[in-house]
C-alpha cells in the first residue's frame, strides 16, 4: 500500500532533507570562518600534539630553596610551666601550640624549623639563619592597657643592625597580622638579656617575642592559634627576605 502524505515515511524523509541541507549549511559556514574560531594558542599545541615527534613544552623549572635552617624555642617547654592560669592552662602549653604552627607552616614553604626546649643543649654555639624563643606574659589582669605583644634582641648583639631588623621585622608584621598593639612599655630584662642570646653563636641573630597577655589576650591566643602563628611566621619571612619594615610605633604601657 502506497503511504500517504501524512505516514510516517513521508515525515521522517522530510526531517532527514532538512537535516542535511542545515549540515551542509554548518560546513559552509564553518569553512569560511574556522580560521578565526581557534586561538593561536590552542592550534599551535593541536600542531605540537599532531606533528609526530614534535617536542612536548617542558614544564616551567621549580627553583629549589636553599636549605635555610631556622631555630625556634617553645618558651618554658621541657623546663617548666611558666604562668599558669586560673582554668589550668600554662603558658608552656600556649607557646608550644604556637610554636609548633609556627615550625609547621616554614616547613610547608621548604624551610627546616627545629623546635627547641627552654634549655635545649643544642643551644650552646646554635648555628641558623636565626632564632626566635616565643613566649607570653602573666595570666594576671594587671589593668585594660595589659595587652598586646613585645619583641626584644640581646642588648649586646653581635651584630646590632640585623638583630635591629629582625625586632623590626616581626614588630612590624605581627602586629600587622593579628591587630594586636605593640606594648613596648613592659619589654623587661628577662627579655634583652634572655639566656640564650649568651648561649647561641654570635654569628646567630636572636629574638625573643611575647605574643600576648594571657589575661585580656587569652581567648584571640587560644582560639586564633593560626592567626598568632601566622603574624610569626610573616616577621621572619620578612627578615629573611629582606623585606622593607614600616618604622616602629609604641604605645604607654
């Protein structure tokens, strides 16, 4: 029986008509113009990709770090607790978690961070690209100024100028990072004339910083550890870069 014009023959043979003259309508087009519809870019690597022996683009070469070594001391760690607070909480234990972040996040960027304790027996003739003990001050409300960080070098560095660059590096940067203020006011001889400094090779520049008061300070130190970590870790990558250093502001204590 012949199909009538309605049958489904009829129709899919129109359907099919249609869709060739829009293919052969497409490839006219695209004939004309395909010289604009690829990037430079993409042809040249569909060249690199077709051409039999064509050599693959070398990935771009990573610069191995030199292998700077950096020294932090957990303060009080294997020595004693420090300041203890009213919930049981030590200052040992604030400088540790810190310290360790600290060690950490250097490590992740290729640097070798040794942590060492209060009274490490490899302190006596360190040798590094620098060392930073880092501590905090009293659990004790002493008034609504006590907060805030400080940061002190030897007085008798062996090398007054860079010692000077490292405090001014992680001053600048920590205080930067975390919003804290510089409280200048309490740095105290415990800090300039701090053990180590006597003990590590003179060719070592050292530092020691307070991170805060663990009164008023206590919540940002414990429950924004990362943050603490993160102001240290940007003061000594400034000192190590040679970064330039905003000059130094105080405050009354």
């Amino acid at each position: 029986m012949a199909d009538s014009p309605s049958s489904p023959s009829v129709s899919n043979g129109r359907i099919l008509q249609t869709f060739f003259s829009l293919a052969v309508l497409l490839a006219t087009l695209f004939t004309a113009f395909s010289p604009n519809i690829f990037s430079l870019d993409l042809r040249a690597r569909l060249r690199v990709l077709t051409t039999p022996g064509a050599p693959a683009t070398p990935p771009e070469a990573v610069t191995a770090r030199p292998n700077v070594v950096i020294g932090l001391v957990s303060g009080h760690w294997g020595h004693d607790s420090g300041a203890v607070c009213s919930n049981g909480t030590t200052e040992a234990q604030v400088n540790l978690a810190i310290a360790t972040l600290v060690q950490q996040k250097l490590n992740a960027q290729g640097y070798t961070v040794e942590l060492l304790q209060e009274f490490d027996p490899r302190l006596q003739g360190y040798k590094a690209a620098m060392l930073l003990s880092i501590h905090n001050d009293s659990c004790d409300y002493y008034n609504d100024e006590a907060t805030g960080y400080k940061v002190a070098a030897a007085l008798g560095a062996h090398d007054p100028n860079l010692a000077a660059r490292l405090v001014a590096c992680l001053t600048d940067r920590y205080g930067s990072v975390t919003g804290l203020p510089f409280h200048a006011g309490s740095i105290t001889r415990d800090m300039t004339e701090y053990h180590a400094f006597d003990e590590v090779d003179p060719s070592t520049p050292a530092a020691i910083i307070e991170t805060g008061f663990l009164y008023l300070d206590y919540d940002f130190l414990t429950r924004h550890t990362d943050r603490v970590a993160d102001g240290v870790v940007a003061g000594i990558l400034c000192f190590l870069h040679n970064e330039p250093v905003a000059p130094l502001t105080t405050m009354t204590p």
